[in-house]
C-alpha cells in the first residue's frame, strides 16, 4: 500500500521565524507532487507543481524542494506572518495523472 | 473567468439513500477530479473524468460513480449511503489531464449521513 507522510503533523511558531516541513513519499514511480495550502473555511489553493528531480520552486517567502530518489519535498516559509496559518498538503501522482494520493497535511499556526 | 463551484454546500441524508454532488469546472478546464476528506484525513481521490471519460479511479467501490458533461462540469453519485460515507467532497478542475497541471479546488460539499 503505498503511503504519503507529511510531518510535523501541526506546528506552532512565532511571527517572523522561518519554519519547514517535509512530505516522504515512495521513490518509484514518480509522476508530480503537488503542494497545496489550505486556510480554514476556504477551499485548497495549489502552491506549487513540482515535475523533476532537483526542482526547486519559489513563490514570495514560500519555497519547496525535491528530491525524487529518496523520496522526499520540503516545504519552507521565511519570516512566518499570520497569513501564513493553513494546513499546507502534498499531493503525490504515481505512474499517470490519475493516480494521487495526498499526505493528512501539516497544520501550521502562527503566534503574533 | 469564474472559479470551480460546488453544489450543494451542505446536505443531510439517512443511511441507504442515494445522492448527487454537482461541480462546475472552471472556464477552458476539460478534467475534474473528485475527492472524499474525512476528519482528520488528507483528501482521498475518488476518481477522475477527463473529456467525459473516466481517467482513473481510486479505491473507492462501484457504489461511488460519477459523469462528465459536455460543457466539463461533473457528478459525483453515491448510492446505498453509509455512515462512513459522511464526509467533506472536493472537486478540482485541471486543464490537460496531465500532472504538470495544477488542479484549481470547489469549496466541497459537506455530507452528513445519519
């Protein structure tokens, strides 16, 4: 059965601290991971689409890497604003575009 | 150019009834995946409908079947409700049915089974 980990399950930091969490998914059969970021009462919002090994993506203080053979994507935000409180969910494709499965998400909680 | 929209936004229903969620895509998508998010759970992909086609489907049992219209928006049918089926329903759009999309979410449809 193949699993998508996301971790820390919920994070709580300061204002102004940078922060980062990982999604761990299978090394075979790659296809994307997708990033989402989830605010309360709204729906999710695709981050970033992450396609190669290596890839690095930015967007204003949020960034992610991956890393394909090992089977990993961090997630990193600079200087934490509240803004920033979402659950954050990485959605894995393996083997074609129809076949995904998303991680529970990190609940990220940011203290003025 | 409007966003993905879902109806309806809550719905109650007793255990062995049947139900029907509607998703407009967004403008120019032609592929609409379906998901269930239970409390506490990540989303769980349904199935996908790509051009009116069933693209791919997750583990999900027959009792859970949908369409896709001419005009790409889609359903989402689930017959013989169970208590189990009570959960939070996304749709997302996508243009291409390929991975390098991003998938642009409906606000979901809350279902209560009682």
């Amino acid at each position: 059965i193949l699993n998508v980990e996301q971790s820390p399950q919920s994070l709580h930091v300061q204002e102004g601290d940078s922060t980062n969490f990982t999604c761990s998914f299978p090394s075979s059969n790659f296809y994307a991971l997708h990033w989402y970021r989830w605010e309360t009462a709204k729906s999710p919002e695709a981050l970033f689409v992450m396609t190669l090994n290596g890839d690095e993506k930015k967007k204003g203080r949020i960034s992610a890497t991956l890393n394909t053979k090992e089977g990993y994507s961090y997630l990193y935000i600079k200087g934490s604003q509240p803004e920033d409180s979402a659950t954050y969910l990485c959605a894995f494709f393996y083997s074609s575009a129809s076949k995904i499965i998303f991680g529970s998400g990190t609940r990220l909680s940011i203290r003025p | 150019e409007t966003g993905v929209t879902q109806s309806p936004t809550h719905l109650i229903k007793t255990r062995g009834q049947q139900v029907t969620l509607r998703c407009s895509s967004q403008s120019g998508h032609n592929t609409v995946s379906w998901y269930q998010q239970a409390l506490g759970q990540g989303p769980q992909f349904i199935f996908q409908y790509y051009r009116e086609e069933e693209n791919g489907r997750g583990n999900f049992p027959p009792r859970f079947s949908g369409l896709q219209f001419p005009n790409y928006s889609s359903e989402l049918n689930v017959n013989a409700l169970e208590l189990d089926d009570s959960a939070l329903y996304l749709c997302a759009s996508s243009s291409g049915g390929t991975t390098q999309e991003t998938q642009y979410f409906g606000p979901g449809t809350r279902l209560l089974v009682l």
